[in-house]
C-alpha cells in the first residue's frame, strides 16, 4: 500500500501526510484501512487519477517466481485463496495486470471502490465493518 502513496506526485512527500495522520489521528493510527482511506482520498484531492492509480499498482515490483509458484500450483489442482489488509482494487488490478485474477478462487480483503462513479476518490472499507465486529477473541 505505501509503494503506491510514495511513488505517486512525490514531490508533494505525501509519505509525511501519511505519517502525520498515524501519528495524530486516533482513528488512522487504530485502522490500516482508515489510514488508507485517507491515503485515497489525499490522492484525489492532490489530482491522482483512478487511472494513474492504476498504472502505478501495475507497475509494482514483485518476484517473477511467485507468479511461478501460483500458476504451478493452479496447474497441480490445488485450490488458492488470498487473504489480504491490502483492498480489492489493488489486488484485482495487480492480478489482472499479470493475467493471474482466473488462478484464485477467494480473494478475502477489505471492499474498494471509486467514488462518484469511478471519477471519485477510491474508498477503501473495511472487510469487517467496525461496527459489526466479529467478536473474535484473539482481536
């Protein structure tokens, strides 16, 4: 998730907003996802694009022998699933971009989706909303 906030409008530093709202805003210091959802939000008002955004998740680095490793796995039969704190956009664009989104049957992460009909900010929620905990004990 910061790859994208540190390559994007660099000049702007928005690393240091992002530090600024964990360290001073209770909410964004208890929730990556709020964190993030403030992160999308700056983006768009500093003039990041729905596409820009997406061309930068493209191009963020990996190990080709992951890619391997899944497509291997797919082709052995076994069934593969993603848990992430990550969000649906980033990872269907990364996984499509790299002709992979077909190889996971499960993709468990926090929802996402562009704003004002795709011309907004991407908001970023929560897969389990906090209003709704899940009472896990170990949470």
């Amino acid at each position: 998730d910061t790859w994208v906030i540190e390559q994007l409008r660099q000049e702007l530093d928005l690393m240091h907003h992002m530090r600024d709202l964990h360290e001073n805003d209770p909410a964004c210091r208890a929730s990556w996802t709020l964190l993030m959802d403030c992160m999308m939000q700056k983006l768009h008002e500093v003039g990041v694009t729905s596409s820009e955004l997406e061309a930068c998740l493209r191009e963020v680095p990996y190990f080709a022998d992951m890619f391997e490793v899944v497509r291997w796995s797919k082709s052995q039969g076994c069934e593969l699933a993603i848990v992430s704190d990550a969000n649906e956009v980033f990872i269907k664009t990364i996984l499509a971009h790299h002709e992979l989104l077909d190889i996971f049957g499960e993709i468990h992460t926090n929802f996402a989706d562009y704003a004002d009909c795709g011309a907004g900010a991407l908001r970023v929620r929560p897969y389990v909303p906090v209003d709704q905990p899940h009472s896990c004990e170990r949470c």
